[in-house]
C-alpha cells in the first residue's frame, strides 16, 4: 500500500473512529441513567436525543434498547420484535443497548450490555465474549472464510454452554459492511434504518453479487468467502437462560500482506475491552 493509500485510510479511520466513540460514550452516559421503571422505548429516546444533541442527524439503524430475556431474543421470530417495547426495567435485569449513528458521513454500529445493579450471569457471559473477539481477529488475519469463522465461533460458544443468539438477526449475521455515506440535509428513515446507509449496503450487495461476495457475514453459502477488505461491524451475542450480552465494534480488513495490518480493531479504548484488561 503507498504511502498516500495509507494517509487516506488513516484519515478514514479517524472518521469511524470518532463516531464509534460518539456512540460508546451515549451508551454508558444512558446507561448510568437507566432506572426501575423505565421502559424499552424511552431508553432507545434517550439516546437518540443524546446523539441529535450532539450533532448526530443520519442514522445507519435508530437505537434499540432491549431488557430482560429479551436481550437474549427469546420468542423473536420476525423482525418487528427488535423494536423497543414498553418492557420496564427491574432491579438486577439485564440490557443491551444498540445504536448505530451516521456523523459527518461516518458510521457505527455498536452494542453496550450492561443491568441494573447486579447480574453474575450476565457478567459471565461478558467476559466469556473476550475469547470471542480473539477469535475472530485471529481467524480473519489466516484469511478463513467467513462462514468458516463464523462456524468456529458457533463451536466456541456450544463449548461454553451458550447459545448463538445473533442468528435471530435477519439472514443470521454476526457482522455486516459499513461505510461512509453522502451527508444530506433530509435524512429518512424506513422501518428504522436510515435510507442512505441501506442504499450503501445494496450498493455493495449488488457489487458483491457480481465478483462473488457478500457484505453480510452470516452462516450461508453466500458468506463462503475470504473477508472482504473494508470495515465489518461485529456483534457476537451469547444467550443463557433468558439473559444475553453482545459487544458490536468496527473490525479493519485490508489487503495488506502483513497479518498484523491485513486485520485489526478499530479501536481498542472500549467499554468492554477496558472491562476485560480491569479483571486482568
């Protein structure tokens, strides 16, 4: 890669890099909001006006919130069922908080699991997803294919008693492309997800068709592929007994030649990274 490649590249990652840091700080300043009482749809407002006051007017998807067994998606069979409801919080229950802004033509996409007061499950099943993140990375660098990958992580998980509970999301997936997208002064949304950020990704699925790739990770034929070189948001997410944790960060993939450069973290200043090096 030249020299001017990499200055570009680097001036991108600053991009995403800010605003998946944008992202994390809403999550953990609502999560030390969050109390008993509050419901589902009133934790996804509050991040969304945490974010539009910042500068936030795009969205890749509008914020989720999820409490109880719900943040292991249990009974979810259509899509409808992601979206907040009026479940309220209770002392000891677990959440998840999911959002994805567009900032400056930047996108992110993260998840924040967190409960009100104590929850050794959940605890557990987060610090258990740090072999999860190892795996991944590791795997992407030998340049496996991603539905190999993603079928080691399933093994993973089976071999820590849980359950894979991101094939509940649409098509199964564990990780999808992002990408910059055109700042408009109108930004709309259609079920939820901003129509400028879908174009992108049926830009890309389009694209991909025709030389052979997928910019969805999931456990189908069409993810049978080395990665593709671009930015994934990657969100395992282990279920157990009516509680679930995930984390969603931006991975790097490149064509570089060097393992250490050809994938890697966007960012390792994290809420849940910082939580795993704390219990070192």
């Amino acid at each position: 890669m030249t020299t001017a490649a990499n200055s570009g590249l680097s001036t991108r990652l600053r991009g995403f890099r800010q605003v998946q840091r944008l992202a994390y700080e809403c999550a953990e300043a609502v999560a030390a909001r969050l109390e008993p009482g509050l419901s589902e749809r009133q934790a996804a407002r509050m991040q969304r006006e945490w974010l539009r006051e910042r500068g936030v007017r795009d969205w890749f998807h509008l914020p989720f919130a999820w409490f109880g067994d719900r943040t292991a998606f249990t009974g979810f069979r259509v899509p409808l069922q992601f979206f907040p409801t009026d479940r309220r919080l209770t002392p000891g229950m677990p959440f998840i908080l999911d959002m994805a802004p567009v900032y400056e033509g930047f996108t992110a996409d993260i998840g924040y699991s967190g409960s009100l007061g104590s929850n050794p499950v959940q605890d557990r099943l987060m610090a258990d997803l740090e072999a999860h993140r190892e795996l991944i990375l590791r795997e992407v660098r030998e340049r496996r294919s991603l539905r190999e990958i993603y079928e080691d992580v399933d093994r993973l998980m089976v071999r820590q008693g849980y359950a894979n509970r991101h094939r509940a999301y649409p098509f199964g997936v564990i990780a999808h492309k992002v990408d910059q997208v055109k700042q408009r002064r109108r930004s709309p949304h259609v079920f939820g997800f901003g129509t400028q950020s879908l174009k992108g990704l049926a830009a890309d699925a389009l694209h991909g068709h025709r030389e052979g790739w997928s910019p969805l990770w999931s456990p189908y034929r069409f993810s049978d592929h080395p990665p593709q070189p671009g930015l994934w948001a990657v969100e395992p997410h282990l279920g157990f007994r009516g509680t679930g944790a995930k984390f969603e960060e931006i991975l790097v993939v490149t064509d570089s030649r060097d393992p250490e450069q050809s994938a890697f973290w966007l960012d390792d200043d994290l809420p849940h990274v910082r939580r795993w090096a704390e219990a070192k």
